[in-house]
C-alpha cells in the first residue's frame, strides 16, 4: 500500500509525533510512505530526517520553504502543489495533518 502523508503543524504540536510514528509503522509493515511538507510543517523536516533512512520519502514546498528561510535538505525533493498532486494520484490512502 501507497500512503500518502500531508504534513502542515510545527514540531511542537502532536502531529509531527503522530506522523513519525504512523510513518515508523507503515515501512516496518512494508508499506510505502510519502511526506508532503507545506505551510510550517516544513519545520518539522529536521525534526523527521531519521525517517528517510527507513525509505520514507520527503517532498518540500520549496515556496513555504524559502518564505520561511529553510535551506533545502540532501535526500528531500523542493518541489510545488505538482509534486503533492502526483503523490496523492499515486497513492492507496491520503491523511493530512495539521
């Protein structure tokens, strides 16, 4: 299964704890995960970065990422609404937090 993840809420809210842990979950489940980071949940991208090392993939909002003077990360994807489009196209289940 294909779940595609949104993810809009700083660190410090329950959601990026939520997020780590469903994301945890899945691939050891042997499902695939994408997270799509938007608005301040691009925030939580360093806070998340051990993720990737388990095959979760990372895409960025590039705008929301420069507007908030965000560097962009080795292993994430800055892309656009295009990229989120293609994610939710592609996958089985869709969540979003935030």
């Amino acid at each position: 299964m294909k779940l595609a993840i949104l993810l809009t809420a700083r660190p410090e809210t329950e959601d990026g704890r939520t997020v780590n842990r469903l994301s945890r979950s899945a691939v050891e489940m042997g499902h695939e995960v994408d997270i799509f980071f938007m608005d301040d949940g691009v925030f939580c991208l360093r806070h998340l970065e051990p993720l990737m090392g388990q095959g979760v993939r990372f895409t960025v909002c590039a705008h929301n990422a420069y507007e908030r003077g965000l560097d962009k990360m080795e292993g994430a994807l800055f892309g656009g609404q295009n990229d989120w489009a293609e994610i939710v196209s592609q996958a089985d289940r869709v969540i979003a937090f935030g």
